[in-house]
C-alpha cells in the first residue's frame, strides 16, 4: 500500500501530533510520502523527525508550476475524457465557495495527481479541512487518489469556515476524523445526515514511552504552560491570574514555553501586571525534548483555553495529552474536548473560561495540595494510557486507509 500525507507546512513546531501520527504508520509498516506544499518554516525541529524514514517533498512555488502542461500531458498523465468534462464543471461547482484561490489550488491539484501517479500513491490523508483538503479533493476528481481528511478546531469553528465547501469535502472523501466528541456534534449539526455519516472520532495519540511518568523530582512551585502565544490559548487569562497571586504574596515561578503572534503583547502584559524575571520566563518556541524536561520538574501546568473572537479554539491540545501522561497535574477550562482529556474534572481541574480569579484560585490549590496534585497525576495517566495512545489510535486510522483503498470514496 501507497500512502501520501499532504501538508501545508511539514515539519512545524506545533503539529507534534501529526509527527506522531506519521511516526505510528511508518511503524505498522506503511510506505509513506509527505508533501509539503509550502516549505518549512526556520524554527527548531523535534528531535523524532530524525525517525521518520518517509521521503519529504515541498511543490515548487506556484509560479514555477505550469497548469497548461500538466492538463495537457500524454501519457500515464493524461486526462481522460471524464476527466475533461469534469474539469469543465468543476469551476462553477466550487469557485463560488472557494473564491480567488481557486486557479491556484487548482493548478497544485494538477501538480500533486501528477506526482500521486507517479509514485503510484492509493490514498493521500490530509490535516485540516482547509487548503490541502482542497487540492487533495480536485486531485481525486481528476483522476487522483481517494481522499481523507482529519479536522481539528481552526477548519472547523472559525466564523470563515464554509459549510458548503466543508460539505463538498466530507462527501468527496472517504472518511473525515476529528479529534474530539465535542467536534462530531458540533459538525453533524452543520452538514448533510450523508456527510455527517463520514465523520469519525479519533483522540489523538501520543507515544507514551516518551513521556514517561513521574512523581517525584518536581519543583515546590513552578507554575507551567505551553502553547503558541495566540488568542485562543488563554494566556493573557493565566496572566492575570499569575498577577493576581503575586499580590496575595505567593510565592512561585512561571514559565511560559512557545512563540507566536501575540508573544510581544504578552511580555508587554505582564510588565504592566508587575510578573518580572524572577518570577516568570518566556522561553520562546522549543522543541519537544525542552517541553519534556520542563513538565518533568513543575508542579502545575495551566492551559486556561478560551474562545477567540473569530470563533477559533482548541478541540485537543497536545499539551494537555503530554502534561497528564507525566503526571502533571492539568488546569484548563471546558473549551470543546479539553473535558474529554480531564475526564470532566476527575482527572485534572477545570474553571471557567476567561475567569482569571478562579484560575489563580485552582493554581493556589493545587500548590498548597500535594494529595490532590498526586491523585490527578495518577488519574491523568490511567487517562492517556486508555485514550490516548498512538499505537493504538494508529491501528485504528490504519484499518480505515486499508478500507478506502479497497473501496474508494465515489465522485
């Protein structure tokens, strides 16, 4: 079996789950390729990407592409006639949703059938039912593979989001998995009772031997969080709320490990709050190994997840999965499947969103109750050995690629 992923960005910092994912495939035996369609960002990379044995291709950029020559290749390449008539409709049917994109997603379905041929791929999976969920969808239209999709958060409550273009792209796949419960309801409610029957839920998983579980040799107070430094990751709540236990004199250190878009606004916070270096550090972005050594000395990790103002949200942070599997006691809100992870409050402590006094006032207890800190450590690791093991989840999404090659999605 020939399987592809098709990325927009491959590696990046932030998917670990899809590194993970990969990771378990190639162990089931699975002959892999991952396409990159743009390339990597320069950021650190994750020490497990040394495992990976796939090859990586990143498109060449779209002004090297030549739509003309590939819809007009001889060959094994060629278009058949039903392809033909299908390219001709397929401009009315989806550049209404799909808008100015349209020529250029088409010409990298054109450039990604070509290599999918070439290579002899018979599935290609896709995360994010956004842009490379589009190419794979043409692709398969003209001729390509079958198609499959995994959706988090981004692609699916974003006030952009198209119903009609996540409807043609469930009922053009062969199957759609989504992280969380709480992402099933949500997009059932918002497609067709036939695409809605495509939808499956699958946790994302982690291999646990690498993160091991621990209760010992954790700092007395050492509050820690993780994540890129945008809206929807709440740390503009956890600093409020660090500001807030400061003024009650608590002693502590924070430490917040990741870049992103708001991390100078978020220094700029917490000068104002009065959170100065001895009492919390930014990091900047780190690879898995640094965020690995970090849960392994802290007492309590926060990730209080909020709504965006566009609708964006967690569905499964990674970091809550890593966190609970070292014993890491877990603060969080009840933001999509973030309950699903914390067995609704029985394996880690869950506040309100945007709440930041009963954010410091959970931080505060936890500090002060090393019973209740060892008894969610050891119920947040029962949690991710049950649910979230990448193995296992690996066998799972394995067992449905082997389905759609046997029984591809029908155009």
């Amino acid at each position: 079996m020939q399987l592809a992923y098709l990325l927009k960005k491959f590696p990046r910092l932030s998917e670990t789950f899809i590194l993970t994912e990969v990771l378990a495939q190639e162990a089931l035996g699975m002959n892999l390729r991952v396409f990159s369609r743009r390339a990597p960002d320069d950021e650190p990379r994750h020490p497990e990407l040394a495992h990976l044995k796939a090859a990586v291709e990143v498109f060449p950029k779209y002004s090297e592409l030549d739509p003309w020559n590939m819809a007009f290749a001889t060959g094994e390449e060629e278009l058949g006639p039903s392809e033909w008539a299908r390219l001709r409709t397929m401009v009315h049917e989806y550049s209404p949703f799909v808008g100015e994109r349209f020529s250029r997603l088409l010409t990298e379905a054109l450039y990604f059938r070509q290599r999918a041929l070439e290579f002899k791929i018979e599935h290609v999976h896709v995360h994010f039912a956004t842009e490379s969920a589009i190419v794979a969808m043409l692709a398969r239209e003209l001729g390509g593979p079958s198609y499959s999709i995994t959706a988090h958060a981004k692609d699916i409550y974003r006030s952009t989001v198209r119903p009609e273009l996540l409807e043609a792209l469930i009922q053009g796949s062969s199957f759609l998995v989504t992280v969380c419960n709480a992402n099933v309801e949500y997009m059932r409610e918002r497609v067709s009772p036939e695409a809605g029957a495509r939808i499956r839920r699958l946790y994302n998983g982690l291999a646990l031997e690498r993160f091991p579980y621990s209760e010992t040799g954790r700092q007395p107070a050492h509050v820690l969080s993780v994540g890129r430094l945008v809206e929807k990751k709440g740390f503009g709540v956890l600093l409020t709320a660090l500001a807030d236990l400061k003024r009650q004199g608590r002693s502590f250190v924070a430490t917040i490990a990741g870049g992103g878009e708001d991390a100078e606004l978020l220094k700029s916070m917490a000068q104002d709050l009065g959170l100065d270096a001895d009492t919390l550090t930014f990091t900047g972005p780190v690879d898995q190994d640094a965020v690995r050594a970090l849960m392994k000395e802290a007492t309590v990790f926060c990730l209080p997840c909020i709504i965006g103002d566009d609708g964006n949200r967690d569905a499964l942070p990674t970091v809550l999965l890593e966190a609970i599997a070292m014993g890491l006691p877990c603060i969080s809100t009840p933001v999509t499947g973030i309950p699903e992870i914390l067995d609704h409050g029985q394996a880690g402590r869950i506040v309100p969103e945007r709440d930041a006094p009963a954010t410091a006032a959970a931080i505060a207890e936890l500090l002060d109750s090393p019973v209740e800190r060892l008894e969610l450590a050891r119920r947040g690791r029962a949690r991710a050995e049950e649910l979230f093991d990448a193995t296992q989840s690996g066998k799972t999404l394995n067992g449905w690629f082997q389905e759609a090659i046997l029984a591809p999605a029908t155009q």
